[in-house]
C-alpha cells in the first residue's frame, strides 16, 4: 500500500476536481432543461441556447482544473515541456480544431441555425462544438434548399483551409438570386415583365419588414444594404441562351418556399402568355 502513499498529497486536488466535474454536470443538465422546456422560444432559439450553455460549461471546466491543478503543474513544469511537445505533435489535428474555433468566434463566421456552406458541404448548423460542426445537408448542390435529410459533421480546422459561404449572414432576411433561362426564341421582354410582376405579388407580405431590417443592418455593421426591390437582370451565357437572374427578398429559412412559388407562377403565366400571343398572330 506504499503506493498510495505517494498520492496521497494530490488527493484533495482530485476529490476538488470530481466536486467540480459534479457540479457542472448538475448545473447543465438543469440549464438545458430549462431551456428545452420553454415552448415560448422558438425551437432555433432554444437549440441555440442549448449549445452555448453546454459549450460554456465546458469552458469553466477546463479554467476550473487549471486552477486546482496549477500548484502540482507548476511543480513538474520541467516535464510538462516535455510533455507538451510530445502533446502538440500527436494532437495536431486536435489543436487545429480547435484554432479554427478560436476564428470562428474570433469574426463572427456563424452561428447556430445559419446555412453555410465550405467544401462542397451546404446545410443548415445545427450543433457546434470545440472540434467539430454539424450541419443539417440541403440541395442537391445549390439547386435547390431543402432538407436531403443528412447530417454532415466537419472538422473546425476545415475553417483554416477552406473559404466559407454564410448565405444567412444578414440573419432573418437575405437576398436572394433565382436564374429563369430562356431561349432567343421567347419573348425575354415579356417573360422580364411577367417575372418582375410575380415577385413583387409574392414578397409583397414582407417587403417593408424586410426593408426594415435591412436598414437596421445599414446602421448596426456600417455597410451599404442592398435595396429589398425585385430586381431583373439579363445574361446572356452563351449563343442562343438567355438568363434571367430575380434577385429578391425572402425570410432566411423559406428561401426555397418562395422561390418555388414564383417560378411556378411564372411558368403558368408565360405559358399562357405565350399561348395567347401565338393565337393573337394566327
């Protein structure tokens, strides 16, 4: 039993240590609960919360054992360089990680419930953590918006390598750009009227609040908001082709409910413009 002699001295660091790890636990599952039980918040709120509370206990964890422990760590200081060497070569990736978390919080990439997207991932956040992000897949690709119904966790040190796309930087309402291609053939005069009309009768609901919001955003960041007005613009990509790129408003998280809606009112229409022009010349 000699060997329990030897740790006898650091045992009121580990009874302060189990004390600690106990009482935020304890302190986590009640906050959580709390939070997940409040129907008034919206589930995005409440999921948001959820993380911050379990990422911040985490936090005072760590800062509450390096105060315990930093008496007995500043004893064995001269090991710990070794240690710490050896730490930082077979922890790399780890201590990317989290260096991307630190840029992360640093400037602001993102945050709970926004859609991003980086490597060839788009989706929607939905947990966050110190080493990794989990994100809710959309697509395919950037066609469409809706849910695939995947899961994709990537790694924080991807933020180091790779550029990322926040499309909900502007929070509860964004730009939106939709392509409509045409041929030379159709009459792009009379489809760019028929566009625009649409979208000014489907963003009606919300354009002033959207107008709002994006001189809210004017003033709180120091930036130049873009108009909320549908806008048309033509392009034409190659020979033959036509695109009419919308830009419109929508709320963040019915991007693709709205962009559905116009384009099914625009073809309805143009197919009946079209129909009634080809009657008109007969």
């Amino acid at each position: 039993m000699e060997w329990l002699s030897d740790f006898e001295p650091l045992l009121p660091y580990a009874l302060q240590s189990v004390v600690l790890l106990t009482v935020v636990l304890a302190l986590r599952v009640v906050l959580v609960r709390t939070v997940l039980t409040r129907q008034t918040l919206p589930v995005e709120t409440r999921r948001r919360w959820a993380v911050n509370i379990r990422n911040v206990l985490a936090l005072v964890f760590v800062i509450g054992l390096i105060f315990i422990w930093a008496r007995q760590l500043g004893t064995f200081a001269v090991s710990l360089v070794a240690i710490a060497v050896a730490l930082v070569l077979a922890t790399k990736e780890l201590i990317l990680c989290i260096s991307g978390t630190v840029l992360r919080v640093g400037v602001n990439a993102y945050s709970m419930g926004d859609r991003i997207e980086i490597g060839g991932i788009r989706g929607n956040v939905v947990d966050q953590s110190l080493l990794a992000t989990t994100v809710l897949e959309t697509g395919p690709n950037h066609i469409s918006s809706q849910y695939t119904g995947r899961a994709v966790v990537f790694p924080n040190s991807l933020l180091l390598s790779s550029p990322l796309i926040n499309e909900t930087y502007m929070k509860e309402y964004i730009v939106h750009v939709l392509t409509v291609p045409l041929t030379t053939d159709d009459d792009w005069q009379a489809a760019e009227k028929i566009l625009l009309d649409i979208a000014k009768v489907e963003c009606g609901p919300f354009m002033d609040v959207a107008r709002l919001h994006m001189k809210e955003l004017e003033g709180r960041n120091w930036l130049d908001a873009p108009s909320v007005e549908p806008r048309v613009s033509v392009h034409v990509p190659e020979p033959g082709r036509i695109n009419l790129l919308l830009r419109v408003p929508t709320p963040a998280h019915r991007t693709s409910r709205v962009e559905q809606a116009i384009l099914r009112r625009f073809l309805q229409t143009f197919k009946l413009a079209g129909r009634q022009h080809r009657d008109d010349s007969s």
